[in-house]
C-alpha cells in the first residue's frame, strides 16, 4: 500500500511506451483506422493519465473527494479494459495465456467485491 503512488506512476509511464507503440503502428501499419476504434483507448489513456497527474497530496487536498472518485472510477476502467481485452483474445486465439489473465481480472473484482461487502457488513 506505501508504494501505490509509485506503482500507479509506473503503470502511467510504461503505458506511455505502449502508447507510443501503438502511435507508430498505426502510422505505418494500420493507416486505415476510425474514430470508433481509437475511442474506448483514447479514454482508457485519458484515465491512466488523470490518475498518475493527480498522485500527489496537493492534488487530493485540492480535489477532495473528487479525486477518491477520479481514481475509483479510472481503476475500474482500465479493469473493464484489460478483462474486456483479455477475454476476447482468449476467445479468439485459444492460447492458455489469454485465459489465465482474464481470470486473475474476474478474480480482482471479486477480491474487490468482497473488500466492499465487508466494509458494508
């Protein structure tokens, strides 16, 4: 938990790398692309971005209890993301891989289902 902040930033910057990847690809190799499908990444990125800006005490005592909301809502879409992500290449590729991380997804929602009712109970 004392190194969230630092695991996020790093989350933030090795996403930029991929980012980048993703940039260059798209200029030399997928040239034909639309909006519908840079859409859901543009905003996965707007998140991871928003999140690792405000990662700092200035930034929760300026935002309040909008940030605890900005970080809860962002850390569940780039949840939705990579399960949605992984799910998909383990139903269209088969690989066993593809599986094993759309299961540890499924299994961090729960583990946050949980985490959640016990806090209400």
């Amino acid at each position: 938990m004392r190194a969230r902040r630092r695991l996020g930033i790093a989350f933030a910057v090795s996403h930029s790398y991929h980012l980048l990847g993703i940039i260059v690809l798209f200029q030399f190799v997928w040239a034909d692309w639309s909006e519908f499908e840079v859409l859901p990444g543009s905003l996965i990125y707007a998140a991871i971005y928003a999140m690792a800006f405000t990662s700092n005490d200035a930034s929760v005592r300026t935002l309040g209890k909008h940030w605890q909301r900005l970080h809860t809502v962002g850390g569940y879409l780039i949840w939705v993301a990579f399960t949605v992500s992984y799910l998909g290449n383990a139903v269209q590729t088969g690989r066993p891989q593809h599986y094993l991380f759309a299961v540890v997804c499924v299994a961090l929602l729960l583990v946050r289902v949980v985490a959640w009712r016990r806090k209400v109970a």
